[in-house]
C-alpha cells in the first residue's frame, strides 16, 4: 500500500495515510503512528492554573445559561401557543382566557428582544472575563524587558 503525502498541518484524510507528515517531510505518516504536536501550539490546558488550583468559574456562564434558556422557552411559546390556539378554534373549541395568553401576543416580541439583548450582553461579557483572566495567567516571558542590557563594545 502506497501512502501519498499529506499537506502541512494536515491530520489525516481518505486515501492519504492519517496523521500528517513524517519526519522528512516528504513521506505520510503510517495510521496509529503518533505525530509530535506542533511546536508553536500551546500545551493542552487541563482547567488548573499554574499552581494547581482549579480557575475560578465565571460567573456569566450561569447567567448566560439562565438567559439562553429563558429566550427559547419564550420562542417556543411565542410560536407554539398560537398554532394552539388555532387549533382548538379549528375544531370548534374556543380556547379559555388567559393572560399570559394575551400579554404573550402583545408583548412576546419585546420579551424576546430583551431576551436577545441579555444573550449577546453576557456573551460579550463571558468571553471578556475569560480573555482577562487568561492574558493575567499567562506568562510575561513574550515581553520586552523594561532596561536595555548594557551595550559592550
């Protein structure tokens, strides 16, 4: 079985031997043979920081979740409930009265709108907190240092 070479960066495919480039460059990698990562990828994060402690959770998640989950809920009713009741009149059946009923056909759309702008807000948010709590862990060895070194002649 002949196995043809694989594009940089490329983890495996049909006909073209998983796993990437071999050592020269010039011929695939066997399948089951493991391929070294990348040298510019970072190392795969585990949810502990540098001294072991787990990170804290961000806070938004759960809000986020509340959120998305209040926006879908309403959706579906502001979708379903009025196919509902189209159908009990359909067959002849006057739907009770209802309130809920009533203010979700006034005012569904606002609720949803909110709901829509809740969502985006703590995404924003969420992705914020994780960009500044990751950018303070790092490591500041990428930085200039603050004194030039002496120059030598």
């Amino acid at each position: 079985m002949t196995l043809t070479p694989s594009p940089p960066g490329f983890a495996g495919g049909e006909g073209r031997g998983e796993g990437g480039e071999g050592a020269s460059g010039d011929e695939a990698t066997p399948v089951g043979v493991p391929v070294p990562p990348h040298p510019n990828m970072p190392p795969p994060v585990e949810g502990r920081g540098e001294r072991g402690q787990e990170e804290p959770l961000n806070p938004f998640y759960l809000l986020l979740l509340l959120a998305g989950l209040a926006f879908v809920i309403t959706a579906m009713a502001y979708a379903i409930i009025p196919v509902l009741e189209q159908k009990a009149i359909d067959a002849g059946e006057a739907p009770p009265p209802s309130a809920f009923r009533d203010a979700l056909r006034a005012d569904g759309w606002r609720w949803l709108l909110y709901e829509l702008a809740a969502v985006a807000g703590l995404s924003v948010a969420s992705m914020w907190l994780d960009r500044l709590r990751s950018l303070q862990s790092e490591k500041p060895s990428g930085t200039i240092p603050d004194k030039a070194p002496p120059a030598t002649r």
